[in-house]
C-alpha cells in the first residue's frame, strides 16, 4: 500500500498555527477512522502525517468534510469536541449522522 500523503492544512487554519511551536516542529503521526457514507471517496482507515497544534475540525477540513457532515467524532474511543487538539500517535474516528426509523 503506498505511504499516506502529509496533510499541509490552509495558512491559518483554526489549531494548526495556534501554537508557536507549530512552525518548527516536526509533523506528528495521527489514525484516521471514517465510518459509513464518510468513506465514500475518501478511505476507511488511513495514517497521516499533521503538523502539531491540529485539532479534530482541521483534520475535518482537510478531508474536505463539511461542517456537520461528522455527526459523532471520537479521539482514542472517546467522545471529542471538534476543537479537540491532537497528540502524536492519536486514533480520530469520525462517524456521520446516522438515520433510519
């Protein structure tokens, strides 16, 4: 399998250029999980390359996930905010709203 392609998020992106770190760190390692009609053109599981200070929203945008698109969003099996700023080594799950009646 070819190795996952770095995310660069837009110049002032929220989270990513917060810290003043983020400009001389190196990249960090994240897991990305998307569910259900959130794989559809995308993945089902892939390992990207973010720079520090990125948050759950940045990684979002990146993959070109609208706002509300992920319903449910989840940081190592545990609820997160979209705020939610990542570590080197965290799992991101993102899950859409799900419907049926």
């Amino acid at each position: 399998m070819p190795e996952s392609p770095a995310l660069h998020p837009p110049s002032g992106a929220a989270g990513c250029e917060r810290s003043p770190v983020a400009n001389r760190s190196m990249p960090m390692q994240i897991e990305v999980h998307l569910f259900a009609t959130l794989r559809q053109g995308r993945f089902r599981q892939k390992t990207l390359q973010v720079p520090p200070g990125c948050t759950v929203a940045d990684v979002c945008r990146q993959l070109v996930i609208g706002d509300g698109e992920a319903a449910m969003l989840m940081v190592n099996g545990a609820a997160a905010q979209a705020d939610h700023q990542l570590a080197p080594g965290d799992e991101v799950a993102l899950f859409p709203a799900l419907g049926g009646g």
